[in-house]
C-alpha cells in the first residue's frame, strides 16, 4: 500500500469512528476500530467542547460530524484526488492557523496536509481545541506510519515551510507580512449571499433557513445577504424560515439579537423583524448574529456583474437562476472534499509545497 492509500485508508475509519456522533445521542457501534479506547474519551470531548464554547451545541457539533463521515469514504477521496499526481514529492511541515467559529473548521486544510504527504503543525483557536487533538490521536491509533507526522502547538509557529492562515482582515494582514518569506495561503473574511427571484419554491426558501441559521451564522458559508429584485415580498421568506422560531431561546443568540435590535432602532434604521430574524437593507455582505442584510437588484445580468466583480467578499452563491459558481439551496454548509474555500486549491498547493524548487 502506498502513501496515499494507507493515509485514505485511515481516514475513511475516521469516518466511520465519527459515524457514532452524527446525532446529539451518540450510538456506540461496534465494529469501529479501536473504540474501547476512544469511544467515551471523543463523547467527554464533545462535552468540553461544549463548555467551552456556548456556539458549539451539541447539534452544531453533531451536525459537523455528520458532514464529515459522510465526506469520508473511499469513493469520496478517490474522487477529490484522483486529478492529482502525487507521485513527485518532497516532505515538508506545514503550518495551519486555524479559525474556530464552527466546529472542525480547520479540519478540511488538516486532512489536505496529510493526505499529500506533509507533515502538520496545527495552532488551533481557544475557541475550537477540543475535538481535533483527540480526531488526530485516533488516526495516529488506526495507521501508525501517521505518528510524528502531527504536531499541535500552542506557541509561536517555528520550523515550518509553508502555512495556511485563517482570520479576520486585520488579522490576514498580520499572516501576510509575518508570512511573507514562506509559501502561504492567507484566508480573509468571507461572507455568502442568496440570489432570489420571487419565484422560489417553499422548499427551496425552507432550504435557505438552513443557509442562513445552522451554526448561528457564524460561517463563512452561512448566507448572510440576500439579492432581492424590486418590490420583492418577504412574505413566503419569513413563512418558510419560521421553523427556525425556537433559536430565540437560546441565549447568547437572543442577547446578540436584543443588542443588535437596540442599536438599530436607536440608530432609526429601517429593518423587517419576524421575534428571531432582523432583516436590514445594506450594502455591506457581513451581517450581524440574527440579522440578514438584503439589496435590490433591476436585472439578473447587472447582478451577475456585480458579484463578479465583488467576488474576493463571496464565499458562495445560493441560486438556481444564474450559471456562476451557484450553490444549491440548503447546501452551503454541506461542502463536498473538493469544494475548497476562496476557491483556492489546497491540493494544488501543497503538491507544488513539495517541491525543493518552490
């Protein structure tokens, strides 16, 4: 077995283990490699994980498991990789800053590391470091050549060859210029937007709640600005998204959505509010926590341009109206292994990292 089957090989266990906590009662399985170990130890995890962090509940943390083991099976990473040679290479040790405004955010560059042949040095957010460590312990049980090959540090990154960075803008430029002699991939603050035509379906506008309110809007993929045509009713939008009613009572969404109210009725803004969702006209794409933005659009090919022209802010485009890089309603937080943030390929990179030349 190669390199790049026995680390696919490992992952797909991975996903199996994961399997287990696809839903907030997690269900011990057993034929899973390595459970007895591991089992009680990821549940105690998820339960600090929790703790830690009021975002993390544990239906965001199960649903992001979820994602994941069923991204992770062999047809999956065949499929992802199969466009790459991987035969020229030379070992290098990565370096990943990862975010933590979801859960296993970073996961997707962590897994992309490994499976070209890196080594990975991981400085994880305080916000999200509970439940990669113990993910990479796992690997490391299930195929042994993983060991050594993975490093978690809380301090200052050294001796590493490349990194990929995610933050905010002002953090970005920091990354930018303390990375400015090695291979990089910098990641900046992106947001997601609807397209809508009025002539959605309710199960498309359903969908599109989904968009808007898994992980409270806190990802980069969550829709948080609709285009409107002219005249456009809100009507069968704020009908479709009333499934969503309970998320009031979760308080650090309802303090987000009291505060961000106050500041905009002090400030005389015209909104649309439905008790949980604010919606705000505005031209900006990054929405507060319980507030969508909205903008008129006159014709779907100005639109186009628009976004186009804006596409460095958009991490995706929820429509079926328009050919252009268009995102499913109801998909945005459900990425396939080659869907790959800011459109740049992580793959591609790493194998190019590899050689001594780069």
């Amino acid at each position: 077995m190669n390199n790049i089957n026995y680390i696919s090989a490992a992952f797909v266990e991975l996903g199996k283990f994961m399997s287990q906590f696809a839903t907030i009662s997690a269900q011990k399985k057993t034929d899973i490699s390595h459970n007895d170990l591991f089992f009680d130890a990821f549940k105690h995890q998820i339960k600090l994980a929790n703790e830690n962090n009021g975002w993390f509940t544990n239906e965001n943390i199960s649903f992001a498991l979820n994602n994941w083991s069923n991204a992770l099976t062999i047809n999956n990473i065949n499929t992802w990789i199969d466009k790459y040679n991987f035969n020229t290479k030379e070992p290098k040790k990565i370096a990943i800053i990862m975010a933590g405004n979801i859960p296993l955010v970073g996961f997707h560059d962590f897994l992309s590391v490994l499976i070209t042949g890196h080594h990975v040095l991981v400085k994880q957010s305080s916000n999200d470091k509970h439940l990669l460590p113990i993910l990479a312990k796992y690997l490391e049980h299930v195929e042994p050549q993983l060991k050594g090959r993975i490093t978690f540090t809380e301090g200052k990154l050294e001796n590493f060859d490349a990194v990929i960075a995610t933050g905010s803008n002002n953090t970005a430029r920091y990354f930018e210029y303390y990375f400015k002699d090695k291979p990089s991939i910098i990641r900046k603050n992106r947001n997601s937007v609807a397209v809508l035509t009025g002539n959605e379906t309710k199960e498309q506008l359903k969908a599109l709640s989904e968009d808007i309110f898994r992980y409270y809007g806190l990802g980069c993929r969550n829709v948080s600005k609709l285009f409107v045509p002219e005249g456009y009713n809100f009507d069968a939008f704020f009908n479709a998204v009333y499934k969503w009613h309970p998320i009031i009572h979760e308080a650090k969404y309802a303090n987000n959505y009291d505060y961000n109210k106050a500041v905009y009725l002090m400030s005389e803004f015209d909104m649309l509010d439905n008790g949980f969702l604010m919606l705000k006209e505005d031209v900006s794409y990054a929405s507060p926590i319980a507030t969508v933005f909205y903008e008129h659009y006159k014709d779907i090919d100005g639109l186009k341009a628009k976004l186009a022209a804006e596409k460095e802010n958009i991490q995706c485009i929820v429509n079926d109206c328009f050919k252009l890089n268009e995102v499913d309603f109801g998909s945005t937080q459900n990425p396939q292994l080659w869907d790959y943030a800011d459109n740049v390929d992580t793959v591609e990179f790493l194998l190019k990292t590899s050689s001594k030349n780069y």
